[in-house]
C-alpha cells in the first residue's frame, strides 16, 4: 500500500509534498485540520501519517494521542528546527520518527522509505523463499518476527513498530553492547545525527512497558557513551538426573 497521509496547515507546502511524493510512486492526500486528519488517519486506507505538530484547533500532539488510541499506523511528525522538547514528546506519546522543519522534500522520503521498510518484513517473509522467522526468546520475553508480537510471560506488549524492531535487535544481541549508531541505522534506517534522541526515547518507553528489572539484573543496560545491552539470563541450572 503506498498511500499516505499528510496532516498539515500549510496548504503550499501540502501541495508541493503531494507533488514531490507522487513522482516518488506514492499516493497522497491530504487534511489541513487535526479534527479532519484525525478521523482520516483512523480509516485504515493509509501506510503512513505525516504530521505536523502545529495544527489549528487539535494540535498534533492531539491528533497523535487519538491515532494511537487505536491504530499502530506509522507517524512520522514534522517539527519546528531546534524544538527538542517537541521531539522527545512526540516520540514518548509512540511517533516513529521525526523531522525538523523547513527540510528537503529527498529527506522526507528517505524516512518515509526508511520507517516502510521497517514496518514491512513480514510481506517480505511472506514472499521470500519459504523460509519462517524463528521466534526470538530471551528471558520472560517472547518475540515473533512474523507476526510482529511479543509477549511477556504469556501475555502481548503493545509496542509501536519502530519499539518492536528496537526490541528484536536488543534481543538477538542479548549479552552483547549494541551501539547508538547501529542502533539509529538497524532500527530507524539512517544515521544518528548529533544530539539525537530518538533511540534513547524508544529505550526509556520499552523500559516502561516490559520493566526495568529481568530477575536480579537490569533488564536493558545503558552502556555509556556506547550504547545499549539487553541482559541475557543465565542458563537454569538442570535438576540432577536420577540415579538408575
């Protein structure tokens, strides 16, 4: 599906996107009001949302606590240059990524590429040569690739897509330190820009939703001026066999 939505005011700007974007192979549409984009990005007709925080009436940050209420639609949101707080709010309330305004319409679609190629393994799974995701396990977590799930001790965690491929790298390098840059180039598909916080964002929510602690240990480590370790559980020690 290459429809997206673009939820901003600025009717030129929305204009020249739907321009740009087109010759990119995209459809586009766009909503100049939250209320309107909102309701739009909600339907189920779109494989993205661009949006743009200063909105009149609902402001962005409205629109994305509605969509997030109900969807896990991709969000990329523009944001006013130099405005951290913005971004670090935006990324918290689970936007997948986000790009400072006035930017290059080329840098836009590499995000929008960027962040697709991110939310779309499994139909590349599924078109492959026949071969599933094995199940990623580690500890009280239990990842499935395919059916892009997790679960915790039997039950599902409902983490925003680029908070799902940020877990899967953790995971399949548990025990061993993964650095901010491969982090930013695995996880959001560019490089790590200078006093980028996004993946430390994405770090603090997965805290929150699977726990800070896995057993005696920190559950995801900050290694600093690093990166990150997710902890790799020691191996149980097996009941003694029974003597014949």
């Amino acid at each position: 599906m290459n429809r997206i939505l673009v939820i901003d005011d600025d009717v030129e700007l929305c204009e020249l996107l739907t321009d740009y974007l087109t010759r990119e192979g995209l459809q586009v549409e766009t909503a100049h009001d939250g209320e309107r984009g909102a309701e739009r990005a909600l339907s189920g007709e779109y494989a993205l949302v661009v949006l743009d925080i200063m909105l009149p009436g609902s402001s962005g940050f409205d629109v994305l606590r509605r969509i997030r209420a109900a969807s896990k639609v991709p969000v990329l949101m523009l944001t006013a240059r130099g405005d951290d707080v913005d971004r670090i709010v935006g990324l918290e309330m689970g936007a997948d990524d986000y790009l400072p305004k006035p930017f290059n319409p080329r840098e836009l679609v590499a995000r929008i590429r960027a962040i697709r190629r991110r939310v779309e393994p499994r139909l590349e799974r599924e078109t492959g040569p026949g071969k599933a995701a094995e199940r990623v396990v580690v500890g009280d977590v239990q990842l499935d690739p395919g059916a892009r799930v997790v679960l915790q001790r039997g039950h599902p965690v409902d983490l925003t897509s680029v908070e799902f491929t940020l877990l899967e790298v953790l995971l399949r390098a548990s025990g061993q330190v993964v650095t901010r840059e491969e982090l930013a180039k695995e996880v959001l598909g560019r490089r790590l820009s200078p006093y980028d916080r996004s993946i430390d964002v994405h770090v603090c929510s997965l805290r929150r939703k699977l726990g800070h602690q896995l057993g005696d240990a920190e559950r995801i480590k900050t290694v600093r001026g690093v990166g990150y370790l997710y902890t790799h559980p020691p191996d149980p020690v097996g009941e003694e066999a029974p003597k014949g």
